[in-house]
C-alpha cells in the first residue's frame, strides 16, 4: 500500500473516532412568559399511592398542610405551585354554564385556599381535561345562545364530548373556564391526556386533541393572568406536534406517569430508567426539530425525593440521581413526596444552594446525552450528559451509572455493582482547560488526561459544574 493510501485511511479511521461536533441547545422564555421551570407539588403520586402516606386525604385541609411546607421548610428553593391533580373538580357535570367547578366535598373554598397560598407567596394549580361533559349539552356556552350539544359531540371516554374546534363558541367556552379561575386565583394549568400521545387506557380519545392546547393557550391570553400550562402526558415528539407544544404550552410531560399506583411506596428505580430514557429521546428530538432553541420546558412527572426510602421507594442515592437529572433537564421540579414526612436528605436535595444554582444554568441550557467513548447520543448504562456551555463557557456535567436495565431503559445491558464511568472532553464536545466542581460533595475534582472519571454505584451519579480556568 502506498503511504498516501495509509496515510488517508488513517485519517478516515480518525474521523470515525473522533467525538461529533457538540450542538449547543438553550431554552428561551416560555410562550406564557416564563423564563424557568415550574417548582412546587403535586397531589398525584400521594392521591395514587395511599399506603405511601397515610395522614393524607385529597382535600383542602390536607392539601393546605402539605403546601404549607413548600412555604415554611423549601422555601430556600423557591418551591411555589401548589398543583391539585384530578379529582379536585365535580367529575361529571359542570356548573349551569358547563364550566368546570370544584368539588365542594373536597374542595369547599377553592377561591379561599388560592389566598391561603398566595398569602405564603404559593401559587395554586388545577387540573384539567379536554372537552365539555356529556351531561352538559343542553347548557348554554356563558356570553352566547349556543348550546354545548350544538359545538360538542361523541365520547371521549372521561365522561366528555369532543369538541368541534373549528366553532368560535368553542373558544369562548374555554374563555369562560379560564375566566373563572382567574376569579378564583388559579396560577398554573394542567392538562392531561392531550393527543397525540397520551395513551388510551380505556378511554377513547381523539387522535389529535392538540387543538385543546391551543384554545387553553388562547383563553389563558385573553383572561389577562399570566398562567402556567403544563400539558400531559407523553407527547408526541413529531416535528409538527412538537411546534404545537413549544409555541403553547408552558410544559410538557415527557413519559407517562411515574408512580407506583396503590402500592406502599411512591415510585420504582426501573420506571425512573424509563422516565430518563423519555428525556433523552425528548431533547435528542428537540435537537433536530429546534436546533438551537427550544422554549417549553420538559415535565418529567413528579420528583420523589423529599421522603425517605420506605415511602420514596428509592435509596438515596437514587433520589439524588433523580433530583441531579431534572435539574439537567432543566424540568419541572414539582415533587410528589408527602411533605408532612420530610427526612434531612430530601430538604438537603430540594434546597441545596449550589445545585440550585446548577438548576438556574440549565434553566437557559438543558443537558444532552454524550456516550462516554464516542460523544454519540445513545441510551447507556453507564452514560454522561452536558448542558451548555453557555456563552461564558460554563457547563454542566452529568455522569451516570443506572444499572442493569430493567426493561424500559432503552439500553438493554446489565452490569452489576460499582462501575467506572469516565468521559473525555473530547467525548463532551468540549476543549480547554475547566475547573470541575463536584455539587453534592461540595469539592473541586482533579481532571486528569483531558476526562473526568467517577466509581458510581447502580443508580448513583454525579452532578458537575465546569467553569474555564
Ligand atoms: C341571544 O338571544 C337573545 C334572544 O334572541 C338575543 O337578545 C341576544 O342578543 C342573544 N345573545 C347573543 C350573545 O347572541
Ligand atoms: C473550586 O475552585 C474555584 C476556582 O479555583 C474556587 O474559586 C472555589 O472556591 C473552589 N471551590 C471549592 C469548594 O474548593
């Protein structure tokens, strides 16, 4: 062979080694006008799992107690949106208008536990679904002579018809529920089993209920309060829905629900593997949708961390991979624990001043996977993840060893105990020279031949902060 020809196969096999170019991806301000992601709690994870927290009740005197700790115990990570999940509103009639009401069994004042919260500086959240109630159809849309039967028609499945989003009614129907919560306080929508995406389970939805969004997003706008909405649950990440999300909705969750449901504990180590490999196929899509910029933020369903191992379900070092990774998301962080049952790691976790700093960089830079070995984007037992670098040439770090898959991790491999994971800032996309600050220990590492190595734990990971020097 000629030394030419050796020379360019030499120079073939490093192009097929070498890292590819690092994409940076920032979050710009959400379409409601905000610049982070929501914190706070939601009632799901403890309305689905009883056993897990047993003092509680979905009521408002319940509620009032866990959303107080926000305020008292968690203020330091400025933990405001007291979230109430399904079930706080009469499940198959609306009100003589077919706007939707609170369960006054429940939920007697809703109005005045919006001024409890909004006195403590919380915010309040309801929870919404698509669609008027089949029981309503007689009723008249507030403002209008139209009748919900004569602009809503079929069952979806939750009780509801499907609206025809095509009549103006159907918009000011809508105006009229967002108005009415803006008479109540509400802050922050969620609104679930949004298609395409969220799956059937033994309801009957629409295909494409995206049109929901838009007139919330719409209703939102002309109420004049500004509102968060998070929709739900595993959307589509298509290009066409996926501009749908970004350019209305405040939030979006990335999977499905992440709760045990009716067990005694809140949540699984094998469906937290399932929930991170949804982010990363998430932001791996929003890369090649948005390229640079992206303005909803993920909703990785409820953080639960903030209780100890016999009610979270997780070790701690797996509630400090869980609260490291939505921080690198730069997701929502609104825990699901029973805040009445509050152990020191989980106020450590949720206040730590440093990594909620981390938490205010990812909220411009999401993380993005980058394979140890290679910089490729793969789902990885033993992976790493960078957010930025930003402008400055700061950046975030996250190594990860999370176990033998067990089933929905999306990397299929099983290495069990201690492992070395190590990343190159080749392998990141980054060059220079950093200081590497280790979050959750609280030290500066030594980086040595140009990567950053850990010996983590199934389930364990690390959470860095580089800074050039
Ligand atoms: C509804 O019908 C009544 C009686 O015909 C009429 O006076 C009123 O203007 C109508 N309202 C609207 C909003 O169209
Ligand atoms: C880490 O290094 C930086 C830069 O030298 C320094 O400012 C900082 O105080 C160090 N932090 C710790 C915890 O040692």
């Amino acid at each position: 062979m000629a030394p030419l020809q050796i020379c360019l196969l030499a120079t073939m096999a490093m192009m097929v080694m070498a890292a590819p170019p690092l994409q940076v991806i920032s979050y710009d301000q959400t379409v409601g006008g905000f610049n982070s992601a929501a914190r706070g709690w939601n009632s799901f994870g403890l309305q689905a799992n009883p056993n897990a927290a047993p003092s509680f009740s979905f009521n408002q005197a319940s509620v009032q107690t866990q959303c107080d700790v926000l305020a008292s115990n968690l203020a330091a990570g400025k933990y405001t949106y007291c979230s109430l999940d399904s079930g706080w509103s009469v499940d198959f009639n609306g009100d003589g208008y077919g706007r939707i009401i609170p369960n006054t069994d429940k939920f007697s004042d809703l109005p005045g536990l919006a001024s409890h919260l909004h006195s403590k500086g919380l915010e309040l959240g309801v929870y919404v679904v698509p669609g008027a109630f089949l029981a309503d159809l007689d009723k008249t849309i507030y403002g209008t002579n139209t009748t919900i039967g004569s602009v809503c028609s079929g069952d979806e499945g939750l009780a509801r018809c499907v609206f025809d989003y095509t009549q103006p009614a159907v918009q000011t129907w809508h105006d009229s529920v967002v108005n009415q919560f803006t008479e109540w306080g509400v802050d922050f929508i969620k609104l679930d089993f949004i298609t395409p995406g969220s799956p059937n389970n033994g309801q009957n939805l629409p295909a494409d209920q995206s049109a929901s969004v838009v007139a919330f997003r719409k209703a939102i706008v002309q109420s004049g309060r500004q509102m968060r909405l998070d929709i739900s649950w595993k959307l589509d990440r298509s290009a066409t829905s996926f501009r749908i999300w970004n350019a209305n909705a405040d939030s979006m969750r990335t999977d499905q629900d992440l709760n045990n449901y009716n067990q005694n504990t809140l949540v699984a180590w094998g469906t937290v593997q399932r929930a991170l490999e949804n982010y990363r196929q998430w932001i791996v899509a929003g890369l090649q949708v948005f390229g640079e910029t992206l303005n909803v933020r993920p909703d990785l369903d409820s953080l639960f961390v903030g209780n100890g191992e016999s009610v979270s379900g997780v070790t701690e070092a797996q509630r400090q991979t869980l609260m490291t990774h939505w921080i690198g998301a730069g997701a929502n962080l609104i825990t699901g624990s029973d805040l009445t049952n509050l152990d020191s790691v989980g106020v450590g976790l949720l206040t730590n001043a440093e990594a909620l700093r981390v938490a205010d960089f990812t909220a411009r830079y999401p993380m993005q996977p980058r394979n140890p070995g290679s910089g490729d984007q793969d789902p990885q037992q033993l992976q790493a993840w960078i957010a930025g670098p930003s402008v400055d040439g700061e950046a975030v770090v996250v190594l990860a060893n999370y176990g033998p898959d067990q089933g929905d991790g999306g990397y299929g491999t099983s290495l069990s105990g201690e492992q070395t994971v190590s990343v190159s800032f080749e392998d990141l996309g980054m060059s220079g020279e950093y200081t590497v600050y280790d979050v959750w220990a609280d030290k500066n590492i030594t980086v040595s031949d140009g990567a950053i190595s850990y010996d983590l734990d199934e389930g364990a990971s690390a959470l860095l902060y580089l800074t050039p020097s």
